[in-house]
C-alpha cells in the first residue's frame, strides 16, 4: 500500500517517479495496478545492459521494397514495366494473391527502383508523450548512463525531447504538444 500510495502521489503531481526495493516487492505491479484503475495506457521497457537510446527515443529502420512499391500501379502492370515484373505481377493476380515480399524485390531491383530505405521508428518515449501515456522503465538501474542521460529533458517540468536521431522533432517547449496524461516512472532493485 506504501508503495502504491508513492506511485499516486506522483501521478497526481505529475512528477517523475523511481520506486527502488527486492525483486518481486511489487514495484511494477504498483504502477500497472494504479494505471488499470485509471484506465491509462502503459508502455513498459525492461533496460539491461545492452539498452540503447533507441529503443527509448527511437532509430533509423529499413523500409521493405513492400513499402516502395504502389499496389495499385503494380497490379495494372503497366507495359513500361520488364517482362520479368509483368509475368511476375501476372502470375500474383492469376493465384489472387498479393505479391511476396520477394517477388517485390526482385521488380523494385528489375525496374531500378530503390530497395533499401530508411525511415524513423519513433520509440518508447515520444509515443508516450504523443498519446499522454505512461513509460514504465523496469530495471533502469541496469542501463548504460549514455542510454539515461537521453530521458534528461524528459524528467524536466515542463518535460520536453528534441528527436535529433531523427528530424529534429520536438516534442514539448514550443513543438508538438505533449498530451496530459504522459508520465515516466522507472523501477530498480537495490545497487547493493
């Protein structure tokens, strides 16, 4: 009850909050309870070791030749398109298929179109601050202090993040707004 009390309390004045104790002494189930009974949505992220600040802010991530090619087009097999891409596209409709990821390879790399891509996967943090969740960081005590130091701005009132790994996006402080409802709790058993 203590802790879940602790946990309120923070909530209610939208400050940040680390619950330290045992293994198994009801940290997280805290949070998650609390979050329950109001009905909040909760993203959790187990650090460790291995942690990187992309999975807290987000990273670059290929895009599959999927995504580079227009369904649409593809399917109408267009005649500027090889005879390969056509028999291909063909051989899809007769089966009343969508084509394979494969398949959509080897057109995107017959027609000379670009098959490898890259877009932002935004991570844990700036969707919580988008959609005014909370971020449940469980053993935050385990990760590297250069995967920490990028939560720095987020524990800030008012909290803010600038997405340099990817745009330059601003989530707070005159950017995107941060919806109401966003907190960051961390849990973390004893150092010793």
């Amino acid at each position: 009850l203590q802790t879940l009390r602790a946990v309120a309390i923070g909530a209610l004045h939208r400050i940040p909050v680390a619950l330290e104790g045992d293994t198994a002494a009801s940290k997280t189930t805290a949070i998650r309870f609390l979050a329950h009974q109001l009905q909040q949505p909760v993203l959790r992220l187990n650090l460790n070791g291995q942690s990187d600040p992309g999975e807290i802010v987000g990273r670059y991530v290929p895009l599959e030749a999927s995504s580079l090619l227009d369904e649409g087009l593809l399917e109408a097999a267009p005649e500027w398109l090889s005879e390969k891409s056509r028999s291909i596209l063909r051989s899809a409709k007769e089966a009343k298929r969508h084509l394979s990821p494969l398949e959509r390879s080897i057109i995107a790399s017959a027609e000379g179109l670009a098959s490898a891509s890259f877009r932002f996967h935004e991570g844990y943090l700036p969707t919580a601050m988008r959609n005014g969740w909370w971020l449940l960081l469980d053993e935050v005590n385990l990760a590297e202090s250069h995967v920490l130091e990028r939560l720095n701005s987020a524990l800030e009132c008012p909290p803010s993040l600038a997405l340099t790994e990817g745009d330059g996006t601003v989530l707070g402080a005159n950017g995107t707004p941060i919806q109401s409802g966003f907190h960051i709790f961390a849990t973390m058993n004893p150092s010793d």
